[in-house]
C-alpha cells in the first residue's frame, strides 16, 4: 500500500478514481470467471425438476459479477467516478445474497440435524425396529 493510504480518516489528496478502481481492475479476470461459473452452475441447475425453481438465484448473481467486473473496467479505463459507485454497489449486493444463503443454509442444516436426532431417538426408543 502507498504512503497515502496509510492514514485512515486523513483527507487523501490527488486520488483519481482510477487509482481507486485499480485493485478491483486487477482482478477483474478472476470476476470475470466467477460470474461465469455461477451463470453455468444456474444452467445446470435448471436441468433438474426442482432446479428450475432455484436456478435463477446463481444466474442472477453470476450476472450480478460480470456487470460489476464491466462497471470496474469502465471506471478504471475512464475515471468514471459513476462506474465505480455501480460496480461497488453490485458487489455490495452479491456479498448480502451470498451472507442471506449462508444463513439459509446453516438454518436448513440445524433443522435436518434436529429432525434426524429426532427420528433417531424415535427408532431407538421403539427397540430399533420399523414396525
């Protein structure tokens, strides 16, 4: 990191927004690619009967990446102060659906353990047969 960088909540001078842009455009490759990964992971996904009802979410978030791996190479290209608030603002919201699944799925794994602990003290309370 540079000198300027080093004291937070100091006015920084003479900062561009291609200067700001310029980690983030860095990376825009590996973006790139995990935007397209989600739009083929939604794909498969709609192969199945119950897929088609969930494979949106991956294809919207794979889009959701690659307009903000665009936004961030318009804003490192042009100094696009714009492109950069819009490329933020898509990440922001790939990181909140990314933490809400999370959560949705920790909850779904707390409630099948307990159905299970549920269903296996039932099948060993009743002697460990099926009748």
């Amino acid at each position: 990191m540079s000198d300027t960088f080093s004291s937070l909540g100091q006015p920084t001078p003479n900062i561009s927004v291609q200067d700001l842009a310029q980690p983030l455009a860095s990376g825009k490759g590996w973006i790139k690619f995990v935007g397209i990964m989600f739009i083929i992971q939604g794909a498969l996904t709609a192969l199945s009967i119950i897929g088609v009802v969930i494979a949106w979410l991956p294809i919207w978030i794979g889009v959701l990446v690659m307009q903000s791996a665009s936004a961030i190479e318009r804003a490192q290209q042009t100094g696009d102060a714009a492109a950069l608030k819009e490329a933020l603002a898509r990440l922001r919201t790939y990181f909140v659906v990314q933490g809400v699944l999370f959560i949705v799925g920790i909850a779904l794994a707390v409630l099948g353990g307990v159905f299970y602990g549920v269903l296996l003290a039932a099948m060993f309370q009743g002697g460990g047969s099926w009748h």
